[in-house]
C-alpha cells in the first residue's frame, strides 16, 4: 500500500471527488471524474472547478509527509490561473510541483490536463506552512 493512500484528504477535496493517483516530496497528481455539477452551462469544467483543483495541487505538492497518519498543512497566501483550453475529456489530471521553498512558505505550480494530455489550464501559488 502507498503510504498517501489511507491518509484523510480535506472534506472539500472529498466532495469534488478529487483523486490523488501519486504523492511524493515536491509532487503529486490528481485526478477527477468529471460529473454535470462540475460544468458550467457550455458544458465544460467550470473556471472556479478548475481553480480548486489548482490549488489543491500547488498545495498538496508541498504537504507531502512519511508520517502515514498525517500530512503537513498549509494556507495558500497567492494563487495565479490561467485558462488555457477547453476539457475534450470527461476525466481531468492536475500535476503539482514545488518550484522553491523555505522553511516557513514554498511556492507551487501546477498544469490541468485532459485525458488527451490537452493543457487546460495552469496555477502558481504561494503557501504558508501551519504551525499546530
């Protein structure tokens, strides 16, 4: 079993069905099944859908933790879209990266694909660790 897999993910994340398919250090990708609430009404992901899968990804790509019972917790400070397609698919991939990172804020990229590897869009953000 990969150690991400019984962690427990934001209820958010949850309720959009958001998939983390792999999760390491600086990385991780997210899938989605697209359903008709996603959609706006041209029938194709929604701008603020696409921007919460962006920032679940530049997030969660510097949240990464060995510990199998927890995960590090981050607030975004800033978070940059650009709309660059439209979905041909009904499944969605987000790549998250951490491009830099000190020891309280890192900052994050990431690229929405389709099932085709068409670009949909693209976020970079800036994270603030949470003490707890």
């Amino acid at each position: 079993m990969k150690p991400w897999a019984q962690k427990k993910m934001p209820p958010f994340n949850d309720h959009l069905g958001f998939v983390i398919e792999e999760w390491q250090e600086n990385y991780i990708k997210i899938s989605v099944e697209l359903k008709p609430e996603h959609l706006n009404r041209s029938g194709i992901p929604h701008g603020g859908f696409t921007s919460a899968l962006l920032d679940a990804a530049t997030a969660l790509s510097g949240a990464y933790s060995e510990d199998l019972l927890d995960y590090k917790k981050s607030l975004t400070l800033s978070l940059n879209i650009n709309f660059l397609g439209q979905a041909q698919s009904n499944k969605l991939f987000a790549i998250g990266r951490v491009t830099a990172s000190g020891r309280n804020i890192y900052y994050g990229s990431a690229d929405v694909y389709d099932s085709y590897d068409n670009l949909i869009a693209s976020g970079q953000g800036v994270f603030r660790y949470r003490k707890e």
